[in-house]
C-alpha cells in the first residue's frame, strides 16, 4: 500500500493515540514524544510539522508496526 504524501505529524498522533494504544507524553519544540506499554513500552518521537516527509512517515510507520507485531499496510489503513 502506498503511503500517504500529504499527512501532518498532529494528524499522526491522532491515529496512533486512538488506535494503536500510543499516549502523549510530552512535547519538546515540533516533536511529540508518545509512549505505550502494550505489548511492552516503547517511546517514539513524533514531528508535529505539516507535511512529514516520506522518510520520517516510513520510519515511524516501520517502528509502530515492527513494536505491535503487524503489517505498515494495517498502520497505513487505519490513517
């Protein structure tokens, strides 16, 4: 599945908050630090710009979906 070009970072805060169990912690300058504790705890920073750049949107996407054991497609769908 292709990935999206034109997602804002606060837009993918909201997707992982309300579906994948992130919660924010904190934020420092433009980046959004969220944790979640399921199925262990992880920490990912977040870049609260516009537009993400696709290389930033695949890192997170990558390792959302390597920490909860499921496919980037099923990440990128839920957007």
């Amino acid at each position: 599945m292709k990935i999206p070009r034109d997602l804002s970072g606060k837009n993918l805060v909201e997707v992982l908050c309300r579906t994948w169990g992130y919660r924010v912690v904190h934020q420092k300058g433009s980046h959004v630090v969220l944790e979640t504790d399921e199925p262990s705890h992880q920490r990912i920073a977040v870049p609260a710009h516009k537009h993400l750049r696709i290389g930033t949107l695949s890192a997170v996407l990558r390792a959302v979906a390597s920490h909860k054991g499921v496919e980037r497609d099923a990440i990128i769908t839920s957007i």
